[in-house]
C-alpha cells in the first residue's frame, strides 16, 4: 500500500470525523483524498472511525490513510492465534518501568510480569519469559518509527511501524492508537500471529 502513504496527501485538515460520521461523510472524505475503498473495507473503516469516536479521540482526514493501511495490515493476519488479553504498564519516578501482561497463545493462558528501561521495553520482557516458557522464537525487533500527524494535538492518533527479522525475513508491521506505547504493542501483536 505504498500509495496509500501519509505523505502522499496534503495535510488538510478540514474535517473532523468521529461518533456521527455516516458512511457518505467518510466516502467523500476519502474521495477527496483520490481512495476508494471495498464497501466491505469501507464497513471496516467507518467502524473503526466510530470506535475512536467513543473514546472521545478526535480523527480528521489526515488520519485516514493510517487507519486504512492498519486496517488492511490486519486483514491479512489472522489475529486469532496469539492475543494480548491484558496488560498494565508502570512507570513511576525513581521506579524502573514494569509491565504485566496476560496473553493467549492458541488458547493457553499466561499472565507474567516484567521491568525493562522503558514501558515497551518491560512488555517486550515479559512477552520473551512467555516465548522462552513455550520454547517459542521471537522476532527480533530491527527498526522502530512513530509517526505523529502535524498538528500538536496530544490526543492526535500516532502510528508506530515496527520491523522485524525472524529466520532472516524482514517484515514490518504497524499499530495505530492516540497512546504511543499502545500502538507499538498492536503492532507486536500483529507480529506475533506472522510469525
């Protein structure tokens, strides 16, 4: 989806896009960015444009290329074998960050806890003490960019692309959330159901 690149749009934010936008207000929105989109992927988009509507996050037409590439990422996976059930991160002054995380490996339940020098650092730690128990290989982590839409809104939705390497194959993935942390661990998550 090289074309479907944020860079390739003019970053006009015109309209907002949230809880209220029908399907029509998003097809002219992405119209006007020359996307066209399956109506079952349209379905999806829309969806998703109303989920982050309620959690209240503002979504503009800057946004939209990045919830259409995560959206079409996912559709690919299949996001059923591995699933990140559950995760509290801390960060505390003078403290060193931790994260617990309970995950489903194809049904199999494992709730672990770890430190690490930042908050993903921890979720990266105690996801290997989950691998290592299963005996499992990780995808080593070779690259990792966050993008912020222009604009300096904090709630502004940020897209973190992380890529991989597993037995020499390098692949990326993409995550997609207001909350810079949480897009980096649904881009691990989509790594862990391609590996």
């Amino acid at each position: 989806f090289s074309d479907l690149m944020p860079e390739r749009f003019g970053r006009q934010r015109k309209y907002a896009l949230g809880k209220t936008s029908g399907k029509a207000n998003i097809e002219n929105n992405l119209a006007q960015l020359g996307i066209q989109l399956s109506d079952a992927d349209l379905k999806k988009v829309t969806q998703r444009i109303i989920e982050l509507g309620d959690r209240k996050e503002m979504v503009t037409q800057a946004d939209l290329p990045y919830i259409i590439s995560d959206i079409l990422d996912s559709k690919a996976i299949n996001a059923d074998k591995v699933k990140i059930e559950d995760y509290v991160l801390t960060h505390a002054k003078n403290l060193n960050p931790s994260a617990t995380i309970k995950i489903s490996i194809e049904g199999e339940l494992f709730e672990v806890h770890a430190q690490g020098d930042g908050q993903y650092d921890a979720f990266m730690n105690a996801l290997k003490k989950v691998y290592k128990q299963k005996k499992l290989e990780l995808a080593t982590l070779t690259d990792y960019a966050v993008r912020i839409p222009p604009g300096g809104k904090t709630d502004a939705l940020c897209e973190t692309v992380i890529t991989w390497n597993y037995n020499g194959k390098e692949f990326k993935t993409r995550g997609l959330d207001s909350d810079q942390t949480v897009s980096a661990i649904k881009a691990t998550q989509k790594m862990l159901n391609i590996i």
